[in-house]
C-alpha cells in the first residue's frame, strides 16, 4: 500500500460508505481537508468495496480497469493512421516499462489511471471530429474531458492547448473553434464542472481556514486555488518542488526504461533532418501526410513544457504524455527498423529485455504492512475498538479501518466509555504516552499495544 494518495482514496471510499455522504470526502471521521478534488474514483473505489469487501484489490480493481480501456482506446487512437503492427509496438513500449502499469498509475488505487483514461478517450474522438466534422465526435470528446474534471479537477485540461496549436497547425482552428459544436461541447464540458460546484456549494462541509490543510473554506476553493493556480505558479504547503529544468527528461528516463534513448535518439535524427530542411518543409512534416507524428510530438512537448513551468511537479503529473511519447518511439523504431541493418536483432533485445523487467518489477510488490497485519490478525480479532494515540501513516490507518468496527480519534478518546478489555491502542512508539501501554506489535514507528497499569518497578 502506497501511503499518499492511494491510502488515503481507500480511506476516502471506506468511510464513504460508513457514513453515506457521497458528496464530501472525509479522513479519520472528519471533513478530508486535504484531498479535495471531485469523487468519481471515490465513487469506483467505493463500489468496488461492495463488490470485492475491503482488500488491496478492491481499492486497485477501478485503476486495472480503466488501464485496460486505456489501451483499447490507445490502440484505437493510432489505427485511424497506422496499421495494427506499429499500435502493438506502441502498446508493447508502454506496457513493458513503468510508465502507465506502474506505482501512481495503474498499477494503484490513484487518480491517474482513471484519468489518462479519459484523456485517451477524449484525444480518440477530438482527431475523429478534426478528421471528420462529424459533431456526434466532439461532444463525446467533451463528455470524456468532463469524467476527467469529476476523476482529477483541471489537469483533465492538460491535453487542450495541443489540441489547439494541432488545429492551427493543420489550418483547422477558425473552423473548428469558432463552429457552433465546438462551442457546445465547451458548454457540455462546463457543465461537469458547474455541476461538481452547485453539489459542493450546496451540500459541501465549510473548513474553518485556520485549522484547514491549505487554510480554505471548501472543496471548491481548495482545488482551484491550491490544486491548480498554487500548484503551478507558488510554493505550496504540498511537497513535490522540482525546480530542475530538466525535469521532462529524468521522467522519462525513470519511467520508459531504455526506450527512453530510443526517444531521445529520434528527436536527435528530427531536429538533424530539420536543419537539412528547405523552408516549408518542416511544417508538411508535421501536419498532412503525418497527423499522428505531429499530433504526437505536440502533445508531449505542450504537456512537457507546462510542467517543467510549474514550480509544484511529480513525476507521476507526465502520465497522460507518456502515450505519445511511446508513439514517437514506435515512429523512432520504425524509421530504424528500415535504415539500419541488424535494428531488427536490437529491437527484439529492447522488447525481451524491458518486459523481463517489469515483470520482475510486477509480481514481487511489497507486503510488509498486509503481512504485519496477517500475523496479529488474533489481537485485531480480540477487540471491537481501536483508539488513535498517536495518528499513524496513511496506509497503516487505512488497514486499522479494514479491520477494525470502530475507531476512536485521540480527541474523543476521554470522552468514550473505553474500558481496559474493549480497546486496542495505537500509537507511536516513540511517543512516552507508549510507557502507558503493553506492546503487542509493531510496524515502523506504530505500534498495536493493549493498556495495563505498570508497576512501580517498571
């Protein structure tokens, strides 16, 4: 279990349903400060809960899902252009690296995988309708980028500006922006986003900003101001400062594996071939004869660029380039494939080598917690009640509700009606309120321990 947002969506969708508020999000039986974005994957998670009971694979069950329409609509998306082989490629290069099977991605209960679903989707039927004009296109486009607002807020808007600057480089943009259906679809997708507001303005907790996370009074304020405007352009209280201009590439370094040199090898033979150019060449190359190269190469650079701007950035935040980016490759590969001898023999080696990789990466995941758990599953089982001394870690919290009827928060605790034979304590075991207590296990800095009135002598 991964001890940010993963735990914490688990978290989210347990107490979901414990309390039938479908509209806030809270942590530890309070209004959830921290995490305001829209609940549709809270949503998932919950259901799956339902379907599944509360496990490891009930909170990933929405993220495996969306990863495998993900790959549908991705090997779709470079068919309207490419024979099947070169999507296989495509789909081989992202699946045998950590890129979209990977931690905060769809190997996890996090909110990208949901979103570069939607994404794929929404990307799929924009070049339908710039293709095609057909207005049923369009709108499904939008309706995808609304699931995306209601999965992860504005980032479901970080494919539009190379949505744009596509259009104006195919000389598609007055037609296309200022049609009727165009301006629709961008009321269509508005309406996601002023339906999330009027639920959360009308239904929502107000936060006392003082004691808030990021000190706002709602869901509202918090998303738009800290989540997006913060994010990007100041230092917000969240970590994840990258100041490094080089950002763009040592995620795609860590997440593409050696298919990143691949990468880097093409754009070094295109920038080489763009200089050997006449004028006016160029832009034939990136537009007509070569939609999805060109689209492609806008799309990760525009989302590349805007990232690398921002003053708050994760490596995780590049997930929804790192599907064109395995199309550049496949173009890379394929360019290679006919003008270099032997390439043939290199790729096969890449593809045996990056799959054997992430398969190791895949089935040996790390269980210390879920075993730690397993092995006092007897004390666990003993009480009914467990009282919060100390707040533990995210992921150790989310396991504590997996198995525990009832958790007490610290401030409550005196004013329960706790004896010494229903509860179960936890508690940091560094903290000196643990001299007051027996222990029974310990994880990490937690431990589970059981009350008792020490000796003088001890």
């Amino acid at each position: 279990m991964n001890d940010w947002d993963e735990a914490r969506n688990g978290v989210n969708a347990f107490e979901m349903l414990q309390n039938h508020d479908f509209i806030n999000l809270y942590y530890n039986q309070e209004p959830d400060t921290w995490n305001n974005k829209p609940p549709l994957l809270i949503w998932l998670i919950a259901l799956s809960y339902k379907i599944f009971g509360f496990n490891e694979f009930a909170l990933r069950f929405p993220s495996a899902v969306a990863t495998i329409i993900f790959f549908i609509f991705f090997f779709k998306l470079i068919c309207l252009y490419e024979e099947p082989l070169f999507a296989v490629l495509a789909c081989i290069i992202l699946f045998s690296t950590k890129s979209i099977i990977g931690a905060h991605v769809g190997r996890t209960g996090d909110f990208d995988a949901l979103l570069i679903c939607f994404l794929i989707i929404a990307a799929y039927y924009f070049l339908l309708y710039a293709d095609s004009f057909k207005p049923v296109n369009i709108y499904l486009s939008s309706v995808f980028l609304g699931l995306g607002f209601l999965t992860k807020g504005t980032a479901s808007l970080l494919l539009l500006p190379g949505f744009l600057i596509y259009l104006i480089i195919n000389k598609k943009f007055r037609s296309t922006v200022t049609g009727i259906h165009t301006l629709f679809s961008a009321l269509l997708y508005l309406v996601f986003v002023a339906g999330w507001i009027f639920c959360v303005y009308h239904f929502g907790k107000t936060y006392n900003p003082e004691s808030s996370e990021f000190h706002h009074r709602n869901a509202i304020e918090t998303l738009f101001i800290h989540d997006t405007f913060y994010r990007l352009t100041s230092h917000s209280p969240d970590p994840g400062y990258d100041h490094n201009w080089f950002y763009f590439f040592r995620v795609i370094d860590a997440k593409l594996n050696v298919w990143s040199y691949l990468f880097f090898l093409t754009m070094i033979v295109l920038t080489m071939k763009f200089f050997r150019m006449q004028p006016g060449q160029f832009s034939n190359l990136l537009s007509i004869e070569n939609k999805l190269f060109s689209f492609s190469l806008i799309q990760s650079f525009t989302v590349g660029l805007i990232l690398t701007l921002s003053v708050n950035k994760l490596p995780w935040y590049l997930a929804p380039a790192l599907p064109f980016i395995a199309i550049i490759i496949a173009y890379g590969a394929k360019y290679f494939f006919y003008s270099v001898r032997f390439f043939n023999v290199i790729l096969y080696v890449l593809i045996l080598f990056t799959f054997t990789r992430n398969f190791v990466f895949l089935v040996q995941p790390h269980t210390e917690l879920k075993d730690f758990f397993s092995k006092n599953r007897e004390t666990i089982e003993k009480y009914n009640k467990v009282c919060i001394i100390h707040q533990p870690s995210q992921s150790y919290f989310l396991y504590l509700e997996w198995n525990f009827a009832e958790i007490i928060p610290r401030f409550k605790s005196s004013q329960s009606n706790l004896t010494e034979s229903d509860a179960i304590f936890c508690f940091n075991k560094n903290n000196k309120e643990a001299l007051k207590y027996k222990t029974t296990a310990c994880f990490g800095d937690y431990c589970l321990g059981e009350k008792q009135t020490l000796k003088a002598n001890e």
